[in-house]
C-alpha cells in the first residue's frame, strides 16, 4: 500500500505540480489537511481514486496554534500508517510557507520521510 501525506502552500501556483505528482505516483491513501491551495487540489484529486483522510484545524477554538495541532495528528496518522506500506510526505512549500515548513519538521520527528518538491 502506497500512502502519501500531502502538505503545502495554500496560494495558487503549485496546483498542477500537485497533480502530476499524485497522477505519477497513484497512491492508495492520501492524507491532507483542510487548507485551500495545494490541500485542496490534492482532496479534489483523492476523492476518486483513493482512500482520503483529511484533517481539519480548529481556528475559532484554538487561533494560531490551529495549525501546528492539525500538522501535529497529520504527521501522527502518516506515521501510524507505516505498518500498511510505503509511506512518505510530499512537501510543496513556497518561500513563504511557514506552517508547511512546522508540518515538514513535524513528519520528520514521526519518522516519516519527507520529499520537498
């Protein structure tokens, strides 16, 4: 079983990359967060043809620290899912992404490989 944790921008311009990365490598699970951008594109891409978990971000209850939870229980579930198989992070970060850049060192401290494209 191939799964892939997707993480990334959330402004435009990354969306094709995303999807030629996904159509290449056909995994069998997606996990994605709740976010527009390369998110998105990545849900959008799953619903079809692969099993998708996404998770969502508190904001209203928790504000800032939203963010790094939700990249916190996506690195957890990419790390729990390492008995089924292959399982990596494809990274699509932009010069200002700091909660993928929180998301990518979360992932690594799980143990899961991480690919920045």
């Amino acid at each position: 079983m191939k799964v892939i944790a997707i993480t990334g921008t959330r402004r435009a311009g990354r969306n094709d990359d995303v999807l030629r990365y996904l159509d290449a490598e056909d995994p069998d699970v997606v996990i994605v967060g709740c976010a527009d951008g390369v998110d998105d594109t990545a849900r959008v891409w799953a619903r079809p043809r692969a099993i998708l978990v996404t998770v969502g971000a508190p904001w209203k209850k928790l504000g800032k620290a939203a963010g790094p939870r939700r990249n916190q229980h996506l690195a957890y579930i990419a790390a729990m899912y390492r008995q089924q198989g292959d399982v990596w992070a494809a990274a699509f970060p932009d010069e200002k992404s700091v909660g993928t850049l929180d998301a990518m060192e979360r992932f690594e401290a799980a143990g899961v490989d991480v690919r920045k494209l």
